[in-house]
C-alpha cells in the first residue's frame, strides 16, 4: 500500500466513510487523472500530490455523510456548478454511485476533463457539462458549489435548476456572514455545518440553503 493510499483510507475512516477497494482506486486514479492534465491545462492551483489529498479528496469527502443526512439514501439528482477538476462532484460520484452527478462548467476543457473521468473511472452516473448554469432548467434535488461564488451569486445563478424542496449545499471557509446577510429574501440558510477534514489544518464549513417556504420534498404547508 502506497503512503497516498493510505492517508486515503486513513482520512476516509476518520470521516466514518466505509469506502469499497474499488472506490479507493477510483480515487487514486481520479488524483492521477488530475495531476496528468495539470500539466496541459490549469485545472488546479494545487501540485503537491499530498496537498491535493487533503484539500481536493478528503475535503469533498467530508461532505458524504452530512449529504447522506440531508438527503437520504433515495436515488437523487446532483448539480455540482463552477466544478472545475470535478470537485466534489466526481467525488461524490465515487462515493455515492446511486447519486447521478452533473458537473457544469463554462470552460469547455473543464468539462471536457470531467467527461474523460467518467470514462476511465467507469463512473456511469457522472457526466461533466460545458454550459452557463443560469440555462440549465432540469430539476436538481441538490446543487453543490466549492469556492465558486458569493452565496447570493450562487443561489440566484442555480435556482432554476433547483427542483421543489431542494436544497444547495455550499462548501465554504470561515463561516461567511457576510455572504449570508446578502441572500435574497427568498432564500433561507436552515444549517452552517462546520466540517473537520482529516490533514487540512484551515477552517471549513457547509451553508445549506432551501427556497424560503419549502421543507425537503416540496414547499412546505402553509
């Protein structure tokens, strides 16, 4: 077992993920699928193998089991928007291959290097997508973001893909109040999740947000 491999499942456990062999390799391969196409294209800032382990892999991790929470074990739609390498989506993929996730981008290459990890990887229920997500209308139980705008940009740019009691999972730094006081009215924060990621010695956090009036499954009773 290579020392990657084992901070991998050594960080998945902490998690409290039980990840199959299959799955593990499906991530090491997604880590070396990333670092190859790093050298043509800008796809991430981070270079250090060890680094990307932690703040690309074991940080998209942490957020499996408080998704699993929120949306249950049902078979689900997931946009994951501005997603670049495919983060956290394709982790998502790995980890939950009853969650069908699409990775939306306006850079073309990033899409592009998405679709070339759904067909290495045999990732069936992944699929990368070159579009502006302000056009896609498709319903979404959740929609996902990492470091892709402001709260208020996100929620506004994805809500038409948003399908009724839906949710967006926001993955941030520091919880972001300020961010959170410039939401539209329409839309209410229920949870900040503060996130503890194995090996990423940095503040970390969920915003989970719904269209104020909803409930999970639809809009709520009034």
């Amino acid at each position: 077992m290579t020392p990657t491999e084992s901070t991998l499942r050594l960080g998945a456990a902490e998690l409290g993920l039980q990840l199959s062999d299959a799955q593990i390799a499906q991530l090491l391969g997604y880590l070396d699928l990333i670092q190859k196409w790093n050298k043509v294209y800008n796809l991430t800032a981070v270079r250090d193998p060890g680094e990307m382990l932690s703040h690309h892999l074991l940080d998209s991790l942490a957020v499996i089991q408080p998704l699993a929470r929120e949306a249950g074990n049902q078979p689900i739609r997931l946009l994951d928007v501005g997603a670049g390498a495919g983060l956290p989506g394709v982790v998502i993929a790995i980890a939950r291959p009853d969650i069908a996730v699409d990775c939306v981008d306006t850079v073309a290459k990033k899409a592009a290097f998405v679709q070339q990890v759904a067909g290495s990887l045999q990732l069936p229920n992944l699929r990368g997508r070159h579009a502006r997500v302000e056009t896609l209308t498709e319903p979404y139980q959740v929609i996902t973001s990492r470091a892709f705008a402001s709260l208020a940009d996100f929620v506004t740019l994805s809500d038409a893909a948003l399908a009724p009691g839906g949710c967006w999972l926001a993955m941030k730094g520091k919880r972001p109040d300020a961010e959170i006081a410039a939401l539209p009215a329409s839309v209410e924060v229920f949870h900040v999740e503060p996130l503890a990621v194995p090996g990423l010695h940095a503040e970390r956090c969920i915003v989970w947000m719904r269209r104020r009036g909803e409930t999970a499954g639809g809009p709520a009773n009034t």
